[in-house]
C-alpha cells in the first residue's frame, strides 16, 4: 500500500512544481509586455514632442509673414 502513496505524492509534487512553472511564464509574459509598452511610451513621447516643437515652428514661421490681429504685431497680450 505504499507504493500508492508514493505515486500519489509524486503526482502531488509533479502538479506543484508544473503551478510554479506556469506561474514563472506568466510573470516573464507580464515582464515581456511592461517592456514592450514602456518602449512604445517612450516612442509615443518622443513622437509628441517632436510634433510640438514642429507646430511652434510653423506657428513662429506663419507670426512672422503675417500677424493674425495687431494684438499680436504690438506684442500687447492681457497678462
């Protein structure tokens, strides 16, 4: 009759340690796609600024050719 509970803890021990395996991969999973995302944040930041600084580029480039209001062409901004 020992043989059976041999067998039986074995299963026990084979069940826990595939839960500990699967547990690992999900977490190498989670980290995989934290990294994946923290570099398409940084991508997306970057892609923000540069788009930003284009704008103010155009915005000061248009300022300059052709004032919109002579509000603007006086400098007189309510502050």
């Amino acid at each position: 009759m020992n043989h059976w509970l041999d067998e039986k803890l074995a299963w026990l021990v084979v069940a826990e340690r595939q839960q500990k395996l699967e547990n690992r991969r999900l977490l190498n999973t989670f980290g995989a796609m934290r990294d994946n995302w923290a570099f398409t944040t940084h991508l997306a930041l970057k892609l923000s600024d540069w788009l930003i600084a284009t704008g103010e580029r155009l915005r000061m480039r248009y300022e300059k050719t052709a004032p919109v209001s002579t509000w603007l062409g006086n400098g007189k901004f309510a502050r």
